[in-house]
C-alpha cells in the first residue's frame, strides 16, 4: 500500500475511532471494595468493572494440564472473582478447557479473545474456530493478537485482520476491540494514534521496562485515548532458553520473576497509572489462592518502594535480555 493510501486508511480508522469513543476517567483508581472481594477498577472507555487479577489460558493451555485440573481450576477462579478469562487460538488447549465451563457460566465471565493472523480471511477463520472452541456466540474484547511482530501494512491495510475484527465489533461478535505485544514497541504509536481500540494489553514488569520499555514508549498514548490498559508478562514470562518455546510452559512457576519477587511484581504493574488489571498464568489452586490474596490485599508501591524496583530491575534486565524477541 502506498503511504498516502495508508494514511488514509488510517485517517478513516481515526474517525470511526472518535465517534465511538466514551468520554470517562482513566480507569486507573480502585473501586470501592466490598469486604473479601478482589478490588476493581474501570477498564478505560470500554466503561466496564473488572477485577485487579485477571485469569491467563496461556499458562493451562500450553502445559496440557488436562481437563480434570484445569475445569475446576477454572470453576473456581470464577467463584473467587477472577471473571477477567484471557485466551487464544494459539494457547493450545486453553480453548477447550474453557469450554468446558463457559456454557454454564457466560453470563458471569468477561471474556477475552485474539486473532493472531495477517488476512481478513486468516483472522475469520482463526475466530469461528475459537467461538465453537469456546462454545460461545460472542466474546466480549477482540484482540490483534502480537501486534508487533505483525507485517503491520497487511494487518492495518484493506482485506487485514484489523478490518474483520472491526466488523466483528460492528455485527456484536465482540463488544470491544484491543491489540497486544510483546515486542515491536514502535510500531504501536501510529496504531494507538487511530483511536479505533478499546483496549491495550502489553508486556509491562519492572525488569523488562528496561529493554522493552511499553511503559514510557506506548502508555501515555493509550491514556491519552483513554483505553484500557491491560497488563502482561507481569512475571516476566516462561523462560525461551534454545528457543524452546511452548515446552517452557510445561514447567509450573512464576516464569522468569524469582519467587519472593512475585507480589511485588504484581504489585508493581498495578501501581501504573491507567493499568486496570493484570494477567496471570496459573496452574494450579494453590497458584489461583496465593494470587488472589495478593489482590485482595493490594496496596500500590510507595516512592521508596518503587525505587528499589526501578533499581532491581535495571541489574535483572542484565541477565534476562531480550528474551520474548528482538528489541
């Protein structure tokens, strides 16, 4: 495409994006918390009431933990107020286990879906198997699923994945629309400058701010349009030792964040402005418990506490690198 066509494909995406946007507040202050409850904040323009702790299918997906954990696992995660359920067409088996629940419990989950395609056609055929995956009609966000290691003339262009998960939102299939990241962080300025998401979701830790750095590069944008912030990889993400992959999930665990450093970690993302909840892996009830205590009881990092992070994670970005991809 040509870049005056481009720009104005993207002027035309703007617009669509200002006339439907909600004016509100940033989203990023707790709720009032009823007794024993996790906190909730209101996820951007979108409007919505979520929870603090939000739960990841990646983690369950990809380790194949089977139905017979992962259905109770669930189950319980919704019982507890973790209704916030994130997955993918690529988490493996994710798809299935929520399958297994959701026909029963739809009404009680915010339920959030990708497209990890290039095409039209591709991000279609990605959706429709997802929804009889799920065994649902409708999700509630749709995201661009890696929106920076996307070919992004393709994917923003006319016949790309964008232009259908618009349409989706368009016909009901979803109620909002989002965009996700791990890498590629200069590419989502002119994305987010569209104004067509609802919400953001990309890889925000303390320790990574030092090599990926959405924090200052990407987050005011998306406050600016008053989008949903939406955090992840908040314990830094399964280990890509020999690029291995998928098979590091296999392994239950906070990934790359060193255990005594895991509620801080998600303290830390939450303390971000704008951020209204943050996903995470879990594999087990114990996980499940642990994570949702640490919500109920949050408190956002002090000055003094948010320096020693800003130092810690300055000498871990060290040693973990780029690890989820190219800088």
């Amino acid at each position: 495409m040509s870049d005056m066509k481009r720009r104005s494909f993207l002027t035309g995406l703007a617009g669509i994006g200002a006339a439907g946007a909600v004016s509100s507040c940033a989203g990023s202050g707790l709720l009032s918390q009823k007794k024993d409850e996790i906190p909730k904040r209101v996820l951007g323009r979108t409007g919505v009431e979520v929870p603090i702790l939000a739960f990841g299918g990646a983690c369950m997906g990809h380790a194949f933990i089977g139905k017979e954990k992962a259905v109770p696992l669930i189950h319980e995660a919704i019982d507890l107020g973790v209704t916030y359920i994130d997955t993918a067409r690529i988490y493996d088996d994710s798809e299935i286990y929520l399958g297994e629940v959701l026909p029963s419990r739809r009404d009680e989950v915010f339920l959030i879906e990708k497209v990890w395609a290039k095409t039209y056609q591709e991000a279609e055929k990605s959706f429709e198997t997802s929804l009889r995956n799920l065994k649902v009609d409708t999700v509630d966000l749709l995201h661009v699923h890696n929106y920076g290691a996307q070919d992004v003339e393709t994917v923003m262009g006319p016949g790309g994945s964008l232009e259908f998960v618009m349409k989706m939102k368009e016909q009901g299939k979803t109620r909002f629309i989002g965009i996700t990241g791990h890498t590629g962080v200069d590419k989502f300025p002119a994305a987010l400058e569209t104004g067509v998401f609802d919400v953001l979701m990309v890889n925000l830790n303390f320790v990574d701010r030092h090599t990926y750095n959405f924090q200052d590069k990407v987050l005011p944008i998306a406050r600016k349009h008053n989008m949903g912030i939406v955090a992840m990889k908040v314990l830094g993400g399964r280990k890509q030792d020999n690029f291995q992959g998928w098979n590091n999930y296999k392994t239950p665990g906070p990934g790359n964040m060193p255990p005594d450093l895991t509620q801080d970690a998600i303290r830390y993302c939450l303390s971000l402005e704008g951020v209204a909840t943050a996903v995470v892996g879990m594999y087990t009830p114990d996980d499940l418990r642990k994570n949702v205590a640490w919500a109920k009881a949050f408190q956002p990092l002090n000055d003094a506490e948010m320096k020693r992070m800003e130092i810690l994670g300055k000498n871990m970005a060290q040693t973990w690198g780029p690890h989820l991809g190219a800088v």
